[in-house]
C-alpha cells in the first residue's frame, strides 16, 4: 500500500506565515469604563487649562469676574481635552469624549444652579426657621418689626396645603378624564378639545385668577375665600394634566390594549385594568408637573383671595392665606425680620414641594410581585 506523500516544508511556512498576519478579531470598546489615560486626560486638561486661563485673564489681562473665569476655563478646557485626546484616540472616540464633557458641563451648572438657590434661601431664612413659633402660631396681632420670636406661618402652611389639596381634588379627575378621551376614543371633536387644551398649557395664572374673579366672584358673589383660589388653581393646571396624561399614555403599546379587547375585555375595563396601570410612573409625573405648576402660584392668590394674618382652615369662608402669597408680602414689606420670615416661609415651601414629589413617586411606584 502506497503512502500519502507528505506535505511539502514550504507550504507549512506559508500556513504559518499568513497565521501570523491574519488581523486580531475586533473588540468592542467598552464606553462606560474609564481608563487611566481617560482619566489623566481629564485631570491634565483641567488642571493645564485652569493655569493658562488663570495666566492669560488675571495677570495679563488684568480682568475680574467669577463668571467669565468659569466660563473661559470651561471652553479652554474643552479645546485642551480634545486635542490631548487626539493624540491616541481615533476621531469618533474624540467626538463622544467632547459630547460627554459637554453634557456632563450642563448638568453641573443646572444642578450648581438650584442647589445655590435653594441653599440661598434657607440661609435667609434660617433666623426664623430654628425657631419652634414659626411652624405653631400665625400673625393675627404680630406686627412687622416684631422678633422673630412672635408670629409664624401656621395660617399660610396650612391655608396652601387645603388650597393645593382642593386644586388637585377638581383637576386630577377633569384632567386624567380628558387625556383618557383624547389618548383612547379620538375623534372629531378630539382635535378641538387638543388645540385648547394646548392653548391653555400656556395660559397665564393671573388670567386664571381674573377669570374666575369675574365669573365666580362679581358673577354668582362669591365670597373672597380658599375655594376660590383652589378653583383658580384648578383651572390653571387642567390642562397641564391633561396634556401630559395623554402622552403617558400613547406611550402604552397597542398590543395591550388589543390583547385586553381579544381576551373579551370592554374598553373601558381594557382601560381601566391595562393602560391606566402601565402608565402609572407617567401619570404621576404629570400630576407632579402639574402640582408644581400651581404651588408657587401668587397672582391668583391677590385676585380672588386676599391676604390676611389669622389662622383659618375653612376654603369656604372668610380669606385665606398661603406661603407663596406670605412671602410675596414679607419680601415687598421692607421690614428686615419680616423679610427674614418670607424666606423662611420660601425654604418651608421648597420642602413642602419636594416632600409631595416623593410621596407621589412612592406612591406611583409598582410593588413588587403586584399583579
């Protein structure tokens, strides 16, 4: 029997030698990690950057000012930190480095921005906030110029939350009712509702408090109360709502609801067990959107309620107060400890926002093994 002749020397070497200049499989660059050099890239451009701004607009130029510092130093580090990257990094890794720094420049600067506010008012209002009669007592008989140590906001604290409460008691209904007719039945008379609804997302509150002045007050005597700020209120954020409920809700797949309906459901029961559930986390945004879209509200307040300094908790009889409409007041007075209380009336409505967004955020959430 006859041997395979065996393979020529030379055609091992060609295997091997076109082995070794095959190219290495591609791996995918990990764009969440960073690296030393990203990081040393960061650090140097920073640091470099901050040097040759601080040379150039403060011993050369001779210029001031905090603002066109910061601002000069962000562009010049920008430039530095995509030319130090280039050298090692191809052009799309150049690119999303500066996109990057770009958004993350944003967020710095919005969340600087609010948190200098918030901390501006807190501290001038801390003179009064440390103080146990500023939650416990009102301003019937405090003057002014008096200390801190009299007087609170009792009445207006509790005059916003009844408003507020009474607000969002009319409008969520009205609102989440008419985003449902809009995102689910449709129509003719859908694009009319829509273009209004659209219009009065931009409708000035004052109008709002004028025209329920004309119509609830001078129209059907209505007394100058706590209702009528809430229906003011109300007629402000409405459209809020509704405009945001409906896009919650078209964020909902169509196969759920065409499952529901094949599963024998009604439309309503398909609504009612399936949409409304899936879009629970948007809606309460835009009950968290419309909330803040009237708690600060003070041209209502002046129109339709008037301000006064007695604790009162009935909506339906006598004025009654509220912490934006307070602090309106006490920053207009001119009175040092009375400005001193209206920042400390803003920081407690600060809290008093925030502590609603939570607590609806808590609430909107799905527990789990919810079914």
């Amino acid at each position: 029997m006859l041997d395979s002749p065996a393979p020529d020397f030379a055609d091992r070497q060609v295997d091997v030698a076109h082995v070794a200049d095959a190219e290495p499989p591609d791996v995918p660059r990990r764009v969440n990690v960073r690296t030393f050099d990203d990081v040393a890239t960061i650090v140097g451009s920073a640091v470099g950057s901050f040097a040759l701004v601080w040379l150039v607009y403060e011993r050369l130029f001779a210029l001031a000012g905090r603002l066109g510092f910061v601002l000069l130093w962000y562009v010049v580090f920008l430039a530095l930190d995509v030319i130090v990257s280039r050298f090692a990094n191809p052009g799309p890794v150049v690119v999303d480095r500066l996109m990057s720094a770009v958004v993350h420049g944003g967020t710095v600067v919005v969340g600087a921005v609010v948190a200098w506010a918030a901390g501006f008012v807190f501290l001038r209002g801390w003179p009064a906030l440390h103080h146990v009669n500023f939650y416990t007592q009102d301003m019937s008989g405090v003057r002014p110029t008096s200390p801190l140590t009299q007087g609170g906001i009792k009445h207006a604290l509790v005059g916003t939350a009844i408003q507020v409460g009474l607000a969002v008691a009319m409008a969520l209904p009205l609102g989440l009712g008419t985003a449902i007719y809009l995102a689910e039945v449709g129509g003719r008379l859908a694009t009319v509702v829509r273009t209004v609804v659209e219009a009065m997302t931009a409708l000035p509150a004052v109008l709002a408090g004028l025209f329920v002045y004309a119509v609830l007050i001078i129209g059907l005597g209505w007394e100058r109360d706590g209702f009528a700020v809430s229906v003011a209120m109300a007629t402000t954020m409405i459209p809020v709502v509704a405009r945001s409920s409906e896009v919650a809700l078209r964020t909902v797949s169509g196969a759920l609801r065409e499952a529901g309906l094949a599963l024998g459901a009604s439309r309503w029961q398909t609504v009612r067990r399936v949409v409304l559930p899936t879009a629970r986390s948007g809606l309460a945004t835009s009950l968290i959107v419309g909330i803040a879209r009237i708690t600060g509200e003070t041209a209502p307040l002046l129109i339709v309620s008037g301000a006064s300094t007695f604790y009162n908790s009935n909506p339906f009889h006598n004025p009654m107060n509220s912490l934006p409409l307070f602090v309106f007041s006490g920053v207009r007075s001119g009175e040092p400890s009375y400005a001193t209380r209206a920042y400390g009336a803003a920081a407690v409505l600060v809290v008093f926002v925030l502590a609603l967004f939570v607590l609806t955020r808590i609430l909107s959430r799905k527990r789990a093994g919810f079914r």
